[in-house]
C-alpha cells in the first residue's frame, strides 16, 4: 500500500518521499490521467496513483511500456485533460520518438513528464545518462527541483507552464530527490478534468514541411518567453559581496547549503532549460571566482563559461576540473573539493574515510530472492546445454543470472535488447545461443524483436521467465497478470498465445519449478530447427509469500538428511540463498527456506526431504 498521507487536507504537514510529493503536486494541479511503465527510481509515483486513482477520481494505468505511456498522456492531453508520465532515463530513451514530435505539435491540457536520473547506478545497470541534454535536444522546458517540496510545488508549475504554452515540460529528479523524504505542506486539491475533446487541425498534429517549420519557430519564441518568465523561479541568498560564489541546481543545491560555507553567496537554478541568461548575466558580473555544481554533465558550466566570455571573461570557473562526471555527489565530497577554494577545513572525518577505503571488505553481491523461479530456470537450461552458449541477458530480476554460479548473462543492454541481439549473434555466428526474457520485458519491447527473429528464422531458443509480475520494480500488473494498476480484474493476455500468433510453433509452457519437465522442455527444443520458445513459468516467490502470509500459510521447509554420504556438489551449482555449507557438509537454513523443492529434485532422491514443522 502506498502512503495515505497522499491525500491529506490542505494545509496539513505530512512526510512524503520526493516522487510522492510529484504524485502530490499533479493531484493538487487536476491531473485527470496518467500512464508510466515502472521503471526505478521514478517507480513510487505510478504506485502512488495506483494506490490512489479511483479515490481521487482520476484515471491511471500501467502502459506496456514507456512509450505507450506517454503517447497515451499526449493523447489525453491533445483532448484538454491534464496528464502525467513518470519514468526513468532509460525510459525517457524509449519514449523520446513521440516526446519530441508532442513539443513540436504541443497540447491542450498540460502534459508533465518528470523523469528520473540516476547517478551512481542505484537502480540503473545501463547507464548514468544526463538528461538534460534530451531537454535541449526536444527544446523543452525543465524544472529541477531540489527537495521534497519543491518536488510537488514545481509539479504544479510544470502543469501551468504546459497549459500556457501548450508544450509538454519535464520535471527532473535524480535518485537522491526521488528516494528522500521531507516534509511537505500540503495545498488544496483541484477536481481532476478527465472527460475532453480532439479538436481536429491539419495546420498542428502533422510534423511535415511547411507546417514543421512553423511549429519550431514556435516552440523557439515559447521557450523565449518561458525564459523570461519563469526567471522568477530561480533565486540568490548568501553574502552578495563576497567575491566567491556557488552556481547549483537540484540536489546538489542541498548539499551546498548543509556544507553553509560563510560568506558564500549561493545561486540556485530551478529553470534549468531554458537558463535565464539574465539571471546568470547578473549573478557572474563582478566576480572573481565561481563554482559551479551540478552532477553528471556540465551543461550549466558550459553555459556559463559561454556567457562569461562576454560578460565577465576574468571569471574563474571551477566544475569538472576539480568535481566528477561520473556517480553522485555529497555534502562531503563537495566539502573536501572546494575547501582550498574557499579557504575553509576540510571534514575532519574525511582521514578515517579514507582509512575506511584501504579495508579489505568482503563484497556482497545482489541475488536472487530464496525459492525464485528464474534459479530454477537457469540450472535447468545450462543443466541441459552446458556452457559452450551464447546467453543473451535483458533487463529484470532475471539480470542477477550475470553472477556466478551461473553466469548466463553475456550481455545486458536494454529492455527487449536480448531477442534482438541474439538475432544479429546467429545471423552471423553458428554458435548456440539463448534469450532470456521476462514477461513483464516481452510486453513492453519484447514482441517486435521475436516477430522479426520469426519471420528470418534463425535457429535460436527463446526463454521467457514467466513470474506472473513486474517483480523487480515492486510488482506492478502487465497486460498478462490479470489485473489493472488500480485492481480491477481483467482477462490476461498469454504470451504463449501472442507467440503462436507470430507463427512459432515450437512452443512450450513448463512449470518453472518442475525440473524434469523443465529439462526435458530444453532438450526438446533444442532440437529443433528455426525458432522456438520456452515459456517457464512460476510465480514470483516473493509475491506468493504476502499471498500465503495473509491466508495464514506457510511455505513447506525443507531439510538434508544427516546421514546423507552421497555427493551434494550440485548444491553449488544451484545456490539457493538457503543452503549453508560448514565443515565440508551442507545443511538449509530453515528460516531462509521458502519451500521451492528445486534442490530435492537436483539431489540424489531422498537426500533432501520436506521438515517437520511445529504447528502443523
């Protein structure tokens, strides 16, 4: 359940994380639709909708993907009803075929797409992509905010903005703004406008010549008089006669201001494209020194630099040169590089930070969750195959079969990347090779790499991990698991039927914790020739768990016999989370055992049996 205080009265205080402060702010701008594919860190607000939705009177759906999502908000919006995407970097890239075209032909009702970076990779194997650029490359409007706040209050300006100047405008958060939580004064909830209409104009909705050129002059004179306007946001506090002064935005901003150098006068932009170069003109006029913080890319330094060379072109500028463009920031790492800048002490704990690093500390890897079925899958298919094959990684909880012992990830690029991929790999190599893909990734970009492997006919093996859910964004639906965002039953869509429908005929469904069937299933379709797909599927176990929790159940537990003298190596081909070895001999913790039985089928029979439990 997401957090009730979401709809709290106007006027009270109440402690929200930054991406349900956004939820917040679009609740109190009228949104009257929503659509996101998860997509972490910017997953909480679609939770949050979904949680909220029917109560609030708005509408909200999990999309297939990203681009399905805000084609569906343009949509709503090309008809006067205020809509909202959230996603993540790597979303914004599969969305950004229509983002650009909608800043082009524009909207009706505002449209807001705040999307999420993240630098240092908490959520994101990818990449550590800047969005900012995509702003200057779609010429739209970006706000950044800094705190949890701002996150809802700069949501409603980004609502007002798009309905003024009929022009989608992002709302930017890092990881760091997304995840942290504040307290947030709560303002009063506009009745959400969810009924419109298209209004046909052949002079607007089609993006070719002469008509393109028209809407970019547009879209240029727009962000002109954005810029002009919405100048107002951004703001200058500190010593204004000091001759050092910090530039910053977003959450960098908070951390100039915990580090509260004396005599430092502190600008902050808020409107980060487009910049005002008035505000920025009159900030660095009379300067000697400034710093400019940002994460990740200098699009503000460059910025500034460029101004400089005609409004104070002595400036020194300090950014990249002493600060990274790779990973985050913090108070003290900005601390440790300034400080000779400005002539402060460097954090005196910063030594035993450093002493901290020189430990040798045991790394802990991510796994996978105990009884997950994607394990049992994998033990199967390279119980089957061997090692001598390509493996084609995709992006999900699956993307933990990168680690050892299995290491059936050979590459990991994007979404649905692993059938495409794989594609080119057979077209051109006469290895064997794999797929991976799950089921919530075979929706959202799956289906259009398997059409074309079908239709060229390579002979490859497709697996589809089939956990029922959107697992490892926080069990969100999709067009398969039988229910809406905001619960409501509905018929699943089987991928073994949209399969078929593509003319593959090799296809099979096998319970992903059957390892019999399993292995059988690898062998039989890896015998046979074009494509052909395995569809294994088991329940998220992490979801069966609440399921069992709330019906009073209990997984079964299992246990090894004591006096088992037969080999148990196998145990370390599996490694369940559950399996313990001590003195040489293997033993299941009980408390981490969540009753898949995989290892009792992949051990000598009768190594492994179901334990007593007390109370039944």
């Amino acid at each position: 359940m997401g957090n009730p205080d979401v709809l709290e009265k106007a006027g009270k205080k109440v402690v929200l994380l930054g991406n349900e402060a956004i939820a917040r702010g679009a609740i109190e701008a009228g949104v009257g639709f929503s659509a996101c594919y998860p997509g972490t860190p910017s997953s909480e607000v679609g939770l949050t909708f979904a949680d909220v939705a029917k109560k609030a009177g708005f509408y909200f759906e999990w999309s297939t993907n990203e681009k399905v999502a805000f084609e569906a908000c343009a949509g709503a919006a090309f008809c006067g009803v205020r809509a909202l995407t959230a996603l993540k970097h790597f979303g914004l890239n599969v969305a950004s075929d229509s983002v650009f075209p909608v800043a082009y032909v524009g909207v009706h009702g505002g449209l807001v797409i705040n999307v999420a970076d993240d630098p240092l990779g908490h959520s994101s194997g990818q990449s550590e992509e800047d969005m900012r650029r995509f702003a200057r490359v779609g010429s739209i409007p970006l706000l950044e905010p800094s705190n949890t706040q701002e996150c809802k209050e700069l949501t409603k300006i980004a609502f007002e903005i798009s309905e003024k100047y009929e022009v989608p405008v992002f709302v930017r958060t890092t990881t760091m703004v997304s995840h942290s939580a504040g307290t947030v004064k709560l303002g009063p909830i506009k009745k959400p406008k969810t009924k419109g209409r298209f209004v046909k104009d052949f002079e607007r909705y089609f993006c070719v010549r002469p008509v393109i050129q028209k809407m970019h002059e547009r879209v240029i004179s727009n962000l002109d008089k954005i810029e002009k306007e919405y100048n107002r946001l951004n703001s200058v506090e500190g010593n204004r006669n000091s001759r050092v002064w910090i530039l910053t935005s977003g959450v960098s901003y908070q951390y100039a201001k915990e580090i509260n150098p004396k005599g430092v006068k502190l600008g902050k932009l808020t409107l980060t494209y487009p910049i005002s170069r008035k505000f920025v003109s009159d900030f660095i006029k009379g300067l000697d020194t400034l710093i400019v913080l940002e994460e990740l890319e200098p699009i503000v330094e460059d910025f500034v630099r460029g101004l400089a060379k005609d409004v104070n072109p002595k400036l020194k500028i300090y950014g990249k040169n002493i600060l990274s463009r790779v990973g985050e920031y913090s108070t003290e790492l900005i601390r440790e590089k300034i400080a000779p800048i400005l002539k402060i002490k460097k954090p005196e704990f910063m030594e035993h930070e450093r002493k901290l690093k020189g430990l040798k500390l045991p790394t802990r890897k991510a796994v996978m969750c105990p009884g997950c079925p994607h394990r049992s899958t994998f033990y199967a298919v390279k119980k089957v195959l061997g090692e001598n094959v390509v493996w084609g990684g995709d992006i999900g909880c699956y993307i933990l079969g990168v680690l050892e012992p299995f290491r059936m990830q050979n590459f990991i690029l994007a979404m649905g990347a692993s059938v495409g991929v794989t594609h080119g790999i057979r077209k051109v190599s006469d290895q064997k090779a794999v797929a991976f893909i799950g089921d919530s990734t075979f929706f959202h970009a799956g289906m259009a790499g398997l059409a074309n492997m079908k239709y060229n006919d390579p002979k490859v093996l497709v697996v589809v991990m089939d956990n029922g859910i959107t697992a490892m964004t926080g069990h969100q639906p999709h067009p398969g698991t039988g229910f809406s965002a905001v619960g409501d039953q509905k018929k699943p869509i089987k991928i073994e039927d949209v399969v078929k429908s593509f003319g593959i005929n090799n296809v099979r469904v096998v319970n992903a914790f059957n390892q019999k069937a399993l292995q059988a299933a690898v062998k039989e379709l890896d015998s046979k020739p074009g494509v052909s797909v395995l569809i294994s599927r088991g329940m998220c176990r992490l979801m069966m768990k609440r399921i069992m929790r709330r019906k009073g159940q209990k997984f079964p537990v299992f246990e090894i016999d004591p006096d088992e003298k037969r080999s148990l190596g196998m145990m370390d081909k599996f490694a369940g989370p559950a399996i313990m070895k001590k003195g040489g001999k293997y033993y299941i913790r009980s408390d981490m055992c969540w009753g898949c039985s995989v290892c009792s089928q992949i051990c000598p029979p009768g190594a492994i049996k179901p334990k007593a439990q007390k109370g039944g």
